[in-house]
C-alpha cells in the first residue's frame, strides 16, 4: 500500500485510479477557462443516469470526438457530425446528450459574447468565489442547492440542455465553485 492510497479521502475517491486521480488532483479545483467549464459541462450532462467512473474512462474519447470541448467548432457540427458521433463507441452514444453538446457550445457562445466570458457569467451564481462546506460525512452532501438551482433555471432559460439542478451542483463541485470534499480528506485544506 502506497503513502497515495492510505492519505483520507472523500469516501467516493479511492474505488479506481483513475477515478482516485481525479478526485486527488482535479475534483473541487476552482476552474476559470472557459474551454475547461465548457468540457466539465458537457461530461456531467452526459454522465445523467450513469456514473462517474464510466465518463472518466471515455473523456479521452470526448475530447477527440469533440474538438478539444472547442465551443466555437462543435457550435458548427452538422448532422453528419452527430451521426459520426452516434457511431463512435468511444463516447455515449445518445442522440439527446450529443445533440445539447452542440446547443450548449451555441449557447455558451452568446453568453461570452454578453459577458465576456463563461467564467464571468458562471461565477456570479457563487459570488465569484468558492463556496467552502464543512461535510464531514458523503450523506450530508446535498445534490443540489438554491445556487444550482438558480443556475439551472438561467441556464435553461437560455437554451441550455441537460443543466437541471443536480447536473449544475456536480458541475459546481468539480469545477471548484463549492468545496464539497469532506473535513477528513487530505484534498478539502488544499482546495
């Protein structure tokens, strides 16, 4: 057993090395490129109704499949990209999810054009700053909160898909907008 896996971690952290190297490097870090926002965005909208680990394990996939999460090219795919993509076995191959990839890329796109940027927009809805939690066990972790909720219901008023509340929390957690590792993991003082 290595000094890695004995450190404490979030009960959820430790199943699978690459699910563990998640969590222990990237999970709850605050993010502010828009690229990046736009990637973890799209994963967790397709990750609903499956887990974490399965997303993970085809992210690589994702990103070739879907230009490098680039906003401004997947904003252009046609119907023979989502057919390409709809016979690409390296992704999950549903219609919905891939077809709200393209419309939340067009969307995210006229919110920069509003506001600057992703970041600027998605940040207000935690005052620009991280919300730091004090869990000290996995079930006392909500699944989504009035923050997320408020960022669902804008977002879908823009035209987004797949961004309902529990969606936009996993986003917010993985990309660092709330601190949701538990008081006995090595990752929450860090984060």
């Amino acid at each position: 057993m290595t000094s890695e896996t004995r450190k404490e971690r979030c009960g959820w952290g430790a199943a699978y090395s690459l699910v563990l190297e998640y969590h222990d490097k990237e999970w709850g870090v605050p993010a502010h490129d828009d690229r990046k926002l736009f990637e973890l965005l799209v994963l967790e909208g397709a990750q609903a109704g499956l887990n974490w680990r399965t997303v993970l394990m085809k992210r690589e996939n994702y990103r070739k499949a879907f230009a490098d999460f680039d906003p401004e090219k997947i904003a252009k795919f046609t119907k023979r990209d989502v057919t390409r993509l709809l016979r690409d076995p390296g992704i999950i191959r549903n219609r919905l999810k891939i077809m709200s990839a393209i419309t939340n890329a067009q969307k995210l796109l006229e919110i920069q054009k509003e506001f600057g940027s992703f970041d600027k927009y998605i940040w207000q809805f935690v005052g620009n700053k991280p919300i730091k939690n004090r869990y000290t066990r996995l079930s006392e972790i909500p699944n989504k909160t009035r923050e997320s909720d408020a960022m669902s219901e804008d977002l879908q008023e823009r035209g987004f898909r797949f961004v309902g509340s529990t969606i936009c929390y996993a986003f917010m957690q993985a990309v660092g907008m709330v601190n949701d590792h538990t008081t006995n993991c090595f990752r929450y003082n860090e984060v």
